[in-house]
C-alpha cells in the first residue's frame, strides 16, 4: 500500500529535471503557487516518468514521457492529457488537469500537471493496517470492477469522446498495432513467439463486440481508494492508452495481471496486484460479474486473454529493450527479459487449454 505522498522517491539521476525551467511553467500556468518546488518521483510505473511537485501543501502531479521512448502513439502525454479533460465531466474519477507543456525544452519533453489525489494505491499485497476482512475485500475487488463497467457506459457521442474512436475494427487494428511493436521491439535472444502471433491472426474476432471507453490498462495499482474507506474508489490514474474499442479487449488486459491464489509459481512470482487475497474474484468469476452487470455475451474469450497476455509482453520487451539499449538505468528493469520469457509460455499454455476462465 502507499499514498500519493509516500510513494514518492527521490529522483532518479537519469530522470532529473531543470527545476528552474519546470518552477517558471508551473508558476505561470497554475495560479497560487509560492516558494520553491519540491520535486519527487513516483516508482511505481515503468512507462511514463510520473512526480510529485510541492509548493509548501500545495501537491501536483507531472506527468512526462521517459528518455528513449519510441513508436506511434506511445507515451503521447499531450493525448493523454486531451483524453482526461474529455471524459472528467462524465467519469469523476479522472484527476483534474491543471496545465499542459508542448514545449519540450521545459522538463524534456511535453508533459502535463494534474491534481494529486489524497489516497491509497494498492500494490503487490493488501496491508492488514487496510482492516478489511473476506467480505470488505470482496467489496473492494467488485468497487473496482463497478468503476471499470461504469466507464464501460460513458456516452460516447459526446464530444472530446467520440473523437477518440476510429470506428469498426478495433480488434483488427490492435491486433496489427502490436504485433508490429512486438517485431520492432525485439533484442538479440528472445523468443519471437512466431506461434503466438500466428494463432491470434487466426483466431481473432472479424467484429467488434461493441463500441465504448476502454482504458486499457485498468488495474489496481492505476486505482486510488479513499483512505477513510478503503473499499471505495476515488480515482482512476494513468490514461495513456484509453480510448474508444472494444470492452473484451480492456477486460482481458486488465486479466493479464490478474494473478490467483492457484496459479501457477512462476506467475505468482510475477504477481503485482493483490488478486490473491481471500475475498477477490478469481479470473472466471470476474468474467462472470462482467458479463451479469452489463448483459454482455462474453463467449469464447480464450482470444481476449491471451492477447492481454501478448500485449503485456510486448509493453515488458518494449521496456527492457530501452534497458538493454542503455537508454535507462532502472535496475527493476533488468529482470523484464526474464518476464517476456515467461508471458511468452503462458501465452502457449492458454492457447493449449483454451483459456483459463472457461
């Protein structure tokens, strides 16, 4: 578990700031702000570069691409930002822009301040300080999912939202658009799960299921809880890659990181969430409360999770190859070949059985 405020690290040498350039936007953009910054930095990503900038009480979040980020449509935190804005009327858990920099020569590269949310931000393990028994622990897991179906309902015809749509065929673009990352993405020595890509080309849905705001990386360490309850949800961070696409795409990446007490040892050791606990929803039963609260059929749904998979492999390769690159010297870093080694073989395993919440 952290809060906003205790997550925050000192800044990394390769990830530091022009403090002079960064007080001077900030002052002219945000109104109030006095004295001098404070800058710290967030450890819990590994896209985006994420700090926490003080003025006295006064807390901002700053949100900037990393150095050595590659690909279209990646780390575009002007889009990110735009995405925010659109949905904060019809979704309040999106935290609140407050200033946008297309200027890279202020932090780096363009970048955006928004309001820090005062909460919790779960990671690998639920803390026993949280208080929650089996049944708060349930509330909390299904509280999560409710937000998720929720922003599953934002009317997309408003605008700023529909802009974000390209229409039909969102499976078949992701599929090409990650595949394509994956090709570009790879080092010397890892396996290029020629199988796996074959097989979703295969398999893949020809349509769409529906149409709506997904926010594609939805998951509990990108939730923050209210500290007096920590079962509610009261806000919903990183928005990078939201957009309008298809709602079983966004549940089977959220399953991706989906770990279970029974799983498997190699992918408990991956375990990043606390999906383990006595009380959360094992994977089938997630499936299950989806598909009663929203009436959707879900089918055959050994493609969704398996693209999850693929496409948390490719964003981990992506990530070691700037590592291997040079191009940051983040040591959990070092470990993400090792991680694409085995979401590659978890990949093949599902394929094999043919899902595993069937």
């Amino acid at each position: 578990m952290s809060t906003a405020m205790t997550d925050a690290r000192p800044v990394r040498d390769e990830d530091r700031l022009d403090m002079a350039r960064l007080d001077a936007w900030l002052k002219g953009a945000i109104a109030g702000l006095e004295g001098e910054p404070q800058l710290r930095q967030f450890q819990g990503g590994a896209s985006n570069l994420t700090y926490l900038v003080n003025y006295g009480e006064r807390a901002q979040v700053l949100r900037r691409a990393p150095a050595g980020a590659a690909g279209a449509g990646a780390h575009d935190m002007l889009r990110e930002a735009a995405v925010m804005a659109a949905l904060k009327a019809s979704y309040p858990y999106v935290p609140a822009i407050l200033a946008r920099c297309d200027d890279p020569a202020v932090v780096g590269a363009p970048c955006f301040a928004m309001e820090c949310l005062p909460g919790i931000i779960l990671r690998r393990d639920l803390p026993p300080t949280l208080g929650l028994d089996t049944a708060g622990v349930r509330q909390l897991c299904t509280n999560v999912l409710d937000r998720l179906i929720e922003l599953h309902a934002v009317d997309t015809s408003q605008p700023g939202i529909a802009a974000l749509g390209k229409g039909e065929g969102y499976v078949a673009r992701q599929y090409d658009g990650w595949t394509g990352r994956w090709q570009r993405a790879l080092t010397e020595g890892t396996d290029a799960c020629e199988d796996v890509v074959a097989w979703l080309g295969a398999v893949r849905p020809q349509r769409d299921t529906r149409q709506c705001v997904i926010h594609n990386d939805y998951r509990f360490d990108n939730v923050v809880l209210d500290p007096v309850d920590p079962t509610r949800v009261i806000g919903v961070l990183d928005w990078e890659m939201a957009t309008i696409g298809d709602p079983l795409m966004d549940l089977g990446g959220s399953l991706a990181y989906w770990v279970e007490a029974g799983d498997e040892a190699a992918f408990l050791a991956s375990r990043r969430q606390p999906t383990h606990a006595p009380g959360m929803l094992t994977r089938r039963e997630v499936l299950a409360y989806y598909a009663e609260r929203t009436g959707t059929d879900i089918g055959d749904f050994a493609f969704y999770e398996v693209f999850g998979l693929f496409r948390l492999m490719v964003i981990a390769q992506q990530i070691y190859r700037r590592y291997a690159l040079g191009q940051t010297t983040n040591p959990q870093f070092a470990g993400f070949g090792e991680m694409v080694r085995y979401l590659g073989q978890r990949c093949r395993a599902v394929i094999t059985t043919g899902g595993s919440v069937r």
